[in-house]
C-alpha cells in the first residue's frame, strides 16, 4: 500500500465493458439467477448450533468455500448434490479436493483441531503442506480469522452429510 500510495495519480477515463454477445446481454442472467442464486441472507441448518450456524455463515457468504470445492454444472452453476464435496477442475485447473467429513474421499479422519490448525498456518495432519490457490487461501484469508472463526467453520465442516466423491482427495 505504501509503494502505490507513493505513486502519481492518473488521470484516466473508465474504459465501458467489452464482453462479446450473448454474455454482454444483461438481461439473458434472470434465467441463469432463476436456476441458481439464492437472494436473501444466509439461513443456518434448522438444529445447527451457535458455532455451527456461524461456520456455515462464514463458509457460505463469506469465504465462499462451494465456489472451489464444489463441481460445477454444464451451465456454470454449483452442483448442490455435491456441496463442498471437491472438484476435477479448479479455477487454476487444480484438483480441489472433498472437504466434507467422507472418511474415504474427505476428510473424515481429520479433527476439528486438525482443522483449525490447517487454516492456521497450512499443514496438514500427515505433516505435508498446503500447494496452489488453498495456500493463497490460507496465507490471504484463513489464517488472519480470529480461532473462534476458525473453529466455527471447522465445527460446520464436521456436521454437514459427508459425501463419497470420485475426486480422491490430495492436498486441500
């Protein structure tokens, strides 16, 4: 910040969008808004407790940990029948691995503490370090929670329904 901060101002006029048609034409997203946006504020599971309510908050409207670690469908949508459950292609066309508690695809064998631990600081139980866009991630964003957050969202991730996916899972 102190390097731009010393910089000249530029005086430059906003260039307009330059997306081609179709994508350029606003009004063709209410089909896609229809099928996949949900408006409104963040609604916890109905028997979820405080900590829990507040993980989810944080890893739905927040984090927005679906928006890796949940594949995506032909239309460009998340596929809610496997939330959070890891995905072929990431943004980098990385492996994004299952982060529901699958004991044979997620991480199911991971404590709430190994959890936390992980978003601290980025090492994983068997002692290997976190690669790519999740240690950007980490480093950028999770790591700089308070604990309590990060327990929270550890404490969410432990009670969503663990989800068996043929995305094996690699390095989060």
């Amino acid at each position: 910040k102190a390097h731009l901060m010393s910089l000249a101002p530029v005086v430059l006029e906003n260039r307009p969008h330059d997306v081609s048609p179709p994508f350029s034409w606003r009004w063709l997203q209410w089909g896609w808004r229809l099928l996949f946006f949900d408006e409104g504020p963040y609604v916890p599971p109905s028997d979820a407790t405080e900590q829990v309510a507040r993980g989810g908050y944080l890893v739905d409207a927040l984090t927005h940990c679906g928006e890796c670690h949940t594949p995506r469908n032909f239309l460009g949508g998340s596929d809610k029948s496997l939330y959070l459950a890891g995905a072929a292609n990431g943004a980098e066309g990385e492996l994004v691995p299952n982060i529901t508690p699958d004991d044979a695809t997620g991480i199911g064998d991971w404590s709430e503490g190994d959890l936390v631990s992980f978003m601290s600081d980025g090492m994983m139980p068997n002692f290997d370090n976190v690669q790519g866009s999740m240690a950007e991630a980490i480093d950028h964003s999770l790591s700089k929670l308070t604990e309590e957050d990060r327990a929270a969202i550890a404490a969410y991730l432990k009670s969503i329904p663990p989800i068996e996916n043929k995305v094996k899972r690699s390095d989060p």
